[in-house]
C-alpha cells in the first residue's frame, strides 16, 4: 500500500460513529443508576465485591453496587469526552505550519 491510497480520516465519520457509542454508554450508565436506586428502594440484598481501578467496594445492597457502577461507567466516558475536546480545541488553536521554511537574515553594521 502507497502513500497515495491512504486516505484521511474524515471528522463526520469519527462523528458518526462515537457520538452513538458515547450516548449509548450514557444511557446505559442513567439505567444502572436507576436500576441501583430502585434495588435500593425495594430493599434487595445480595453481597457484592467490586473491584475497578483499585477502587474495591463491598456491599451487602445490589442497589449499591448498581449505583457504583453506574457512576463508574458515567464518570469515565464524561473524563473521554472532555479529553477528546481538549485535544480538539488544542489542535484548532494551533497556527498553521508554514509552507516554507522561515529565513531570517540579520545584517549587522
């Protein structure tokens, strides 16, 4: 494969592709808060042991532990997001390259 076959990558299909993920991932997170909230208010119990990034939790309440891992999944794709616009915006703000080098001459008299 040459140079001039790779083609590159276009930003509305990046788009196209994360932005269902990440609300699929939210989504996903709101229904485990909820799911943890009304374990929580039915009083289910069954003991759980957790451990994610060296964060260990362990309950006797499934509602905890549903409300945990909601807030997990919510928390690190909010951390992505905002990663991904930073680097974003750090690229906009960057000046364009120049085309040709920059010669600087300096006469001294």
């Amino acid at each position: 494969m040459d140079e001039s076959s790779v083609r590159p990558i276009d930003g509305r299909m990046i788009k196209q592709i994360l932005l269902p993920m990440i609300l699929g991932v939210l989504i996903l997170g709101a229904l485990f808060g909820v799911l943890g909230v009304v374990l929580v208010f039915l009083g289910a119990k069954g003991s759980s042991h957790l451990v994610l990034f060296r964060q260990t939790i362990e309950t006797a309440d499934a509602g905890i532990s549903s409300i945990f891992l909601a807030s997990v999944i919510v928390i690190l794709t909010l951390r992505r997001i905002l990663q991904s616009v930073d680097k974003f915006i750090a690229t906009a703000m960057r000046p364009p390259a120049l085309s040709r080098p920059l010669l600087l001459s300096f006469h001294w008299e």
